[in-house]
C-alpha cells in the first residue's frame, strides 16, 4: 500500500508547515517585531492564530485553493520522496533526487507577492517580467509539476509493491 497512515500523517504535517511559512513570509515584519518584542506568550499566540485563521482575508478564494492544493501536493510528494530515499537507503542503492517542483511550490506561495521575495534569493526576479502573466501562473505550474511528480512517485512505489509476473511466450 502507497498511503499509510504515517506517510499521510506526516504530509498532513509538512502541508501546516507550509501554510504556516506561507503566513509568515506574508507577515514577516510582524512577525519578526512580535517575537523579539517585549509581548506576553498568550499575545504571541492570538497573533499567530489570527494570522493564520484570517488567511482567506489577504488572497482570493482561488489563490487559497489554490495554496492549499499546492500545500498538500507538496506534503505528499515530500513524504513520498523521503519514503523513497529510506527505500533505496536500506538497499544501498540511494542516488541523487531533485524536488524541483516542491521548490517551485513552496515559492509560488499561492500569489505572486510571496513567492516573489523567495526568488529573488534565487536571482530569479527579474526574469518574471518576461512570462507571459507577469509570474501569477506559477502556483499553476506548480500544480502540474508536483500532480506530475507525485504521480510519478506513486507509480514507482506500485511498481516496486508487486511483482510482475511474465506473460508466456506463445510456441
């Protein structure tokens, strides 16, 4: 079986952690204020909760979607790819794995304005003028980078599951 109950708790988790990184990178003056300054830990925890309950606030119902949809696409692949590596680790047969789409989903961030700080670091800014909607088709390409990873990973671990029986030669 592909989906265990820990692989999918562990994506449910890695799809928090990146909904949380998300509020952060859209808050993280606030944040970083909050967390240095002088507040009371029950403060703190209101602000982060508020935060992050009142993210349907700050982007449209199809960015949130969206997010979410790129956040759990992002949890399983992560869970599926480390699933993988512990896999061919235990056989001794591990080589390199890229998880360029994970990386294009975790920038993206759903809107442009989240993933935009996040690419910079990568120098890639600038070559967002040149796309054709000006980089708010990004949590799209996503999308269809990470579906077509994790359909790749699944079908591995399938193939890996059970055996194939050769079919018999006709005489």
């Amino acid at each position: 079986m592909v989906f265990t109950r820990k692989l999918l708790v562990t994506s449910l988790l890695i799809t928090l952690l990146y909904l949380l990184f998300v509020v952060y990178s859209m808050n993280s003056a606030l944040i970083n204020t909050v967390i240095v300054g002088n507040y009371s830990l029950g403060f703190k925890v209101k602000l982060f909760s508020a935060l992050f309950l009142g993210l349907q606030t700050t982007m449209t119902n199809l960015n949130l979607l969206l997010l979410t949809i790129n956040a759990m696409l992002t949890g399983l692949t992560l869970s599926l790819t480390v699933q993988k590596i512990g896999q061919l680790r235990k056989m001794g047969n591990i080589h390199l794995v890229a998880g360029g789409s994970s990386l294009l989903g975790i920038v993206s961030g759903g809107c442009v304005s989240c993933g935009l700080p996040l690419l910079s670091l990568l120098g890639l800014t600038g070559s967002l003028l040149y796309l054709p909607f000006k980089g708010a088709e990004l949590p799209y390409v996503s999308l269809f980078l990470l579906s077509l990873s994790l359909v790749f990973l699944i079908r591995n671990n399938r193939k890996e599951a059970y055996c194939e029986v050769p079919k018999k030669r006709k005489k």
